[in-house]
C-alpha cells in the first residue's frame, strides 16, 4: 500500500480543505503519438487541486486546461452549484501526483469554471475510488492510500 | 474553433445512435472523426489510443455512451 501524507497544517483543514498539488499534462497514448512522429509536447504542469467528494468526476478549469497544453477529445454536460447547467469540454489528460502516488495515465477531465480563484481542478469520485483518504480534522492530517 | 461547434458533427453522428449503442455497447468509448465510427472501447485509454493512431490529437471525439446524457453535479 503506498501511503501519500499532505504536511501537517493544524488549521489549514478548516480553511483550504484537502489541497493537493498535483501535476497535469497530455495523456500517456498522445506522448506516444507524439514520439511515433517526432513531435514533442508540453512537460506536466503544477495545478491546484482539492480533493472533492461532491465531484463526480474529476474537474479542471478552461483556463489550467489550455496551460498544461491539453486538448479537447468531447463535450459534455455540467451543472455547477452557484454557476448552473453548462456544456463544456472534455479534455484527456495525464495527473501526475505526490509521490509514492501512482500516476493516472490517461483520464477524460470535464473542463468547468471554478469559484475559489486559488483552485484550478477538483479531483472526483473517479479517481478517489481508487483511494483510501483519510481525513483528520482536529490534527489537520490528510492522508492519501492506494494499493501498488 | 468555437467551443460550441468543436465536434459537432460527431455529436450529431453520437446522438443520431445513442440509442441503439446504449444496447449494444453500454458505457463503452466510442471514437467518431467526421462521419466515421473507429470503434468501441471499454477504457478511455485504448479509445484514445486507437484514435491517435488515425487522427491528429485534438480532431476527433471520444465519447462514453449512456442512454441518457449524464449532467455531472460539482458542489
């Protein structure tokens, strides 16, 4: 089992939530397109993330999206509290995150705008079901688990 | 390209056999470039995939197929 532990921030829990730091960039299949001909795409880029339970499935912002270079693959519907339905892309991405994390190679990311201006993506039940969290509110631990 | 036309005759190819893909590949990706149908997919890396192999990356859609069109709710 590899075992992911955010720093120790009594408090921080309360205020950010569980913020992670995770690295975005093209999806494993378009690296190996990319090198069958000759081509070179964007290195992952540091993207705010936090972890969501709410989130069906895992969220970017338009704008994080277009910076870590990735490409739209479909469309798709969301509804947003506070920002209602809207019809945004779909982008196919690799996540790479805090080691000894494994890395998601290739994942359809619903692009949406986010209203916590420091928060670029929301990591969703797509991916949290492949997680143990463990979230410790009085000592301000987070915890990441996931089978090797 | 406006993001409201990107895909849209995949999406109108997508939507013309919802239905019947709903029976015979439920969940499964379907890759559409133009009015062609690649093929279906259990995982969204080999549709990907098997589209690149064809088609520049960014030219062709990659889809997952419910009966209904799921609106994703984020809170």
């Amino acid at each position: 089992m590899r075992r992911y532990e955010l720093p120790l921030h009594r408090g921080s829990l309360l205020d950010i939530g569980p913020e992670l730091a995770v690295n975005v960039g093209p999806s494993r299949p378009e690296l190996e397109a990319a090198n069958r001909s000759g081509k070179t795409l964007p290195d992952p880029q540091r993207v705010n993330a936090v972890i969501d339970t709410g989130a069906r499935r895992t969220v970017i912002t338009p704008q994080a999206a277009q910076r870590c270079g990735l490409l739209a693959v479909s469309r798709t519907k969301v509804f947003v509290v506070g920002g209602g339905e809207v019809t945004g892309d779909v982008f196919s991405a690799r996540i790479v995150f805090p080691s000894p994390l494994g890395t998601w190679p290739a994942i359809d990311i619903v692009a949406a705008n986010l209203f916590a201006s420091r928060i670029e993506c929301l990591i969703g039940r797509d991916v949290l079901r492949r997680w143990i969290v463990t979230y410790d509110g009085p000592s301000g631990l987070l915890a990441i688990e996931e089978h090797e | 390209m406006l993001a409201q036309s990107r895909f849209q005759n995949e999406l109108q190819l997508f939507e013309a056999n919802r239905e019947k893909w709903a029976h015979s590949h439920p969940a499964q990706y379907v890759v559409i470039h133009g009015k062609e149908v690649v093929g279906f997919y259990a995982e969204f890396e080999n549709a990907l995939d098997a589209g690149l192999r064809k088609f520049e990356r960014g030219t062709f859609l990659v889809k997952q197929i419910f009966e209904k069109e799921p609106v994703y709710a984020i809170y």
